[in-house]
C-alpha cells in the first residue's frame, strides 16, 4: 500500500533521514520505534509531504501526490504529534473538521460520528465543550476520532501515547487494534517500545535518521539487542 524509496530528507545541512527504505501492506500493522530525536517525526512529516524530501513514495501503486491536501484525499491521514486541535472549537465541530472526504448530504458524516462514539464514548458526553478543555488523554481521543471521520486507508499515528496515564495508553492501544481489526492499515511511530510492538505485525528500528533493524514484533521482543536497548532487559 505505502512503499518508501531511498528517502533523505535533511533541516539546512543536517542529513536527519538517511537512506530510508520502508512498505506497509494493505491492512497492516506496523511500528516504527527508536529514540528521541531519530527521526520519526520528519519520516511522517515528509509521508505526508509537510517536509521536503529525495527520493520515491508510492501509495496504491501511483506516486505520492506533492500537495498535503491531496494526499489526505487519497485517504493518507495522519495523527500528528502533539494532537494539533482547534482549542477554542467543540469537541464536534474538531470531529466534524475531519469529515471533509464525506458527501456532507448522505447521512456518511452522522455514521462515521457514531463511530467514534462508540469507540470513546467520553466524547459523546463531551461534544459540546471546547477541545482545550478536555483532558490529554480525551484530546488524543478526538486526534484519533479527527483521523478516522476522514476514512483512512492507511492511518499514520505519530508517538499517540506520549505524557498519557497507563490506564488511557491501554484505552488508546484497545482502540488502535480495533482500528486495525476494520481492515485499516497503520503505521504507528512510538518510542513506547513495549506498546510498539503489541498488536504490531511488522517493526522497523530507526535510530539517528537510518533504519537499523526490521522484522516481526515477536522477533524484536526475542532480539537481544532490542531487548537491552528498549525493553530494559538486564
Ligand atoms: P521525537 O520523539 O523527539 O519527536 P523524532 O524521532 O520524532 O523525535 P524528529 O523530530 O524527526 O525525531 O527529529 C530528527 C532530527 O531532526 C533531530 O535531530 C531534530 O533535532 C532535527 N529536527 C527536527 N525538526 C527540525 C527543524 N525544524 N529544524 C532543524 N532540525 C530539526
């Protein structure tokens, strides 16, 4: 479904992508893990053409269209870091902003709502209060909820449980193996490795700007360097 070819992206002369050869399959689960500052961000900033980028993304067999708004259309859609909501907007009307795809005259939008209710009903009880004042954790709710009103093909997740409480991180990894079980694919960034790797089928390591290691999640939670490194083995 997504295919990436030897991306480099660089800030001025900081080369922070390096070479970046990646695929999701249609309905796949994949994560890409690594540190602070690896370059998971600007991987999905650059999918999503918010970063100018060398070298060849394929979406459904064509190339990825250059404007933002067209990759959107192609049902591309990602979750930013940092939520990126209309605070002084309701918690709908953020909702509704997602549904832009939609004929707003066949009753698709309503459907797609009840949707996301009925995934995070917190949102129904909260869907006249303003964005700003819901919780870090209902906010990520309405990131998700924004995302999926827009019919993605392929869902990008970048770092969806930063700053969360365990008990919201389980409700938003509940959520994202929902998401998947629809047929959506996703491509969810984390430096939570343990949350990675939990409904993922595939893994990519990426570690200052290159891709150093990829396989199965079961063949990370084995991998001995993995285990040191990420998941606090001994
Ligand atoms: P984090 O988990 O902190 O978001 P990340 O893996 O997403 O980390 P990026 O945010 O993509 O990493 O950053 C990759 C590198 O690019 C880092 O060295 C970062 O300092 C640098 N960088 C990111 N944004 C810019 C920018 N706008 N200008 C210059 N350098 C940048």
């Amino acid at each position: 479904m997504l295919e990436i070819q030897n991306l480099n992206v660089y800030y001025a002369k900081a080369h922070v992508l390096r070479g970046v050869n990646l695929r999701v399959e249609s309905g796949e689960f994949v994560s890409v893990i690594g540190p602070n500052g690896a370059g998971k961000t600007t991987l999905f900033r650059a999918i999503s053409r918010l970063k100018d980028y060398s070298g060849d993304m394929f979406f459904d067999g064509s190339r990825l269209p250059q404007e933002p708004a067209q990759i959107v259309r192609l049902g591309l859609i990602q979750c930013p870091e940092g939520r990126h909501l209309f605070p002084y907007l309701s918690v709908l009307d953020n909702l509704t902003l997602g549904a832009f795809r939609h004929d707003q005259r066949d009753g698709s939008v309503k459907q797609e709502l009840e949707k996301v209710y009925t995934m995070f009903p917190i949102l129904r009880q909260r869907a006249y209060q303003m964005a700003r004042t819901l919780s870090g954790g209902e906010q990520q709710m309405v990131t998700i909820g924004r995302a999926l009103m827009s019919k993605p093909k392929l869902l990008l997740l970048d770092e969806p449980t930063i700053g969360l409480a365990p008990i919201v991180r389980k409700l938003i990894v509940d959520a994202l193996k929902q998401i998947s079980d629809s047929g959506v694919a996703i491509l969810l960034s984390e430096q939570n490795v343990p949350f990675a790797l939990e409904h993922a089928q595939r893994v990519y390591l990426l570690e200052t700007g290159s891709l150093v290691k990829t396989g199965t999640a079961e063949e990370f939670r084995r991998d001995e360097y993995v285990r040191k490194s990420y998941l606090g083995a001994a």
